[in-house]
C-alpha cells in the first residue's frame, strides 16, 4: 500500500512540474524525493511520471491517482487537525452512562459548563438504576466514562468524587419527623417505599439493613428513587433515599439515618487515557458531591 509520504512527494512533484523544486518545498534531497516516488511506482506496477529534459509530466497512472492522492493527503490532515483538538478538549463525542438520581443534582452543572465552553464536543447520555448496568454499558462499548456508586464487580481504575448520603424521606406529619435523626432498626416495623430490582439500590439497602439485624419491609416498591421521595411524602410509606435524588419540590420531611449511612460515587472508565474522559472525569471529581438545599432546610426545621 502506498505511504502518505510517497503520495505527497507524487503530488508536490506534478504541483511544481520538477523534481528539484519539490524536494525543496519538501525540504527532502533530491535522491530521498525520488526514492519516495520509485517506492510508489513499484507499489503501482507502472511509472506515475514521465521525465523529460526540463521537469517532469504525469503518465496517464500518475494523472488517474492524482485525485485520490490529494484526497488522501487531505483525509491524513483531517485526522491530524481533528485528533488534536479532541485531545485539546475541544472536539468530539463524548458517551456518558450516569445513575439516573445524579443527572440532574452532580452532572447537569458540568454538562452546562462543557455546553458553554467546549461546543464543538457531542454529549450523549445513558441513564441507569443500577451500578450494574453502568458496568454493562463500558464493557459493551456503549460509554466511555461512567458516573455512579462504586460498583462492586469493577477491576478497572475508579475516581472517588465524594460521598453521597442515604436519608429518611416520609411525609411532613409522620411521627418520626419529629426526631432530628432515626435509627435503621425503627425503620423494621414501618412500610417502607422500596426499590425493584432492576434498582441495584435496593439490595444495597437490604445488605445494609441486615448488617444491623434489620429487615426491610416493602409496601411497594419502584425504579426511581426521585419516586420513592415523593411517595414517601405522600404518605405510603418511608423510602432511603441518595442524597442526589432529592428536588427543591420535594414536599415532605427529611431525617438522617444514626448512624449516618453513605455510599461512595466515583467515575470510572476502560480508557482512562482518552483526554476527553479524563478532562471530564476530572470536572466531576472537582465538583464533588454538594449537599442539597432542600436536604439543609428539611434538617433545620427538624430543630426548630
């Protein structure tokens, strides 16, 4: 197969009409430029130039590949010019799998800011109940980078971004409200909001119930943690929820599990050394997990 390096020299040739000229705008001896071009002609089974007393002229080879030789040249720059600016952050798609309660609390305002100052780069975005399924999605080539709660079959490297909290969400006129914190083992009696099992949350919740000798008791049970919240507020039951689920618009009250419970949320990928996953991965890490408003004033008014 013929070198880019053979098709440029073909083309500065018949661009400059002589073999001297070229290997100065090549920067290249004379013997190196047409060694290039013997390479070519060999490669080809036919000569692509016809040298004549003063310069040279194309064959009828070299004006049928000449076309296709800048096209290759231009694809080879096109590579070159897009590859940079991708590894500059600037261009590119980026695949991203996230636990569908931390979208809109931890990813959205970095999604914002990469929206702002990195337009020339595609975000698409997979959302899942599981850690799980987070897994699945990198090792089936479907995301780059994932954002979520440690998983717990991953072998590959992991960025801690922070520690996200499990509360206490019921409705505003439930007897536990009235207590600034509640143990797990009070939670053994109360019809509970639970999770489906597609929600790896849910097992989660269970194992960690059952290291405190409690058994967790389902109502009903569903996907979303953001459901299980206001669910809860409505007065179906108690539901554990993360941190990064709870909205402004949630209506209920909020109480810390004693002791407190929390889970770590990293991002981790297959292609740690790709920059655009690394700057990303990186904005995440630097924002951390912030403790939502809502959370801050549901925990004041317990006070009061």
């Amino acid at each position: 197969m013929p070198t880019l390096r053979a098709l440029e020299c073909l083309v500065a040739v018949l661009d400059a009409g002589s073999i001297t000229e070229a290997a100065v705008r090549l920067h290249l001896s004379q013997p190196a430029l047409s060694h290039q071009i013997g390479a070519l002609e060999r490669e080809l089974g036919t000569p692509v130039l016809e040298r004549l007393p003063r310069g040279v002229r194309p064959t009828a080879t070299g004006r049928a590949v000449l076309a296709d030789a800048r096209a290759a040249l231009a694809a080879a720059e096109r590579v070159t010019r897009i590859g940079r600016a991708v590894a500059g952050g600037g261009e590119g798609t980026l695949r991203i799998a996230c636990a569908e309660t931390m979208t809109a609390g931890l990813l959205a305002p970095v999604l914002r800011h990469w929206h702002r100052h990195r337009p020339g780069v595609l975000i698409t975005l997979t959302e899942t109940t599981s850690a799980d399924a987070l897994v699945a999605a990198l090792d089936a080539g479907e995301a780059d980078v994932a954002v979520g709660p440690r998983p717990s079959r991953w072998t590959g490297p992991a960025e801690l971004v922070g520690r996200e909290e499990i509360v206490v969400a019921l409705a505003a006129d439930h007897p536990l409200a009235t207590r600034p914190a509640v143990p797990m083992t009070d939670l053994a009696e109360l019809p509970v909001v639970h999770y489906h099992p597609d929600n790896g949350l849910g097992a989660w919740l269970d194992e960690q119930a059952a290291q405190r000798a409690t058994v967790l008791g389902a109502v009903m049970r569903t996907k979303q943690a953001t459901t299980a919240a206001q669910l809860a507020a409505a007065g179906l039951g108690v539901a554990l929820v993360p941190t990064t689920a709870l909205t402004r618009t949630f209506a209920g009250a909020l109480r810390r599990l004693k002791p407190a419970l929390h889970r770590d949320v990293v991002t981790f990928t297959s292609t740690p050394s790709d920059s655009l996953v690394r700057r990303f991965s990186s904005d995440v890490t630097h924002r951390g997990i912030a403790v939502p408003g809502v959370l801050l004033d549901k925990l004041s008014s317990a006070t009061r």
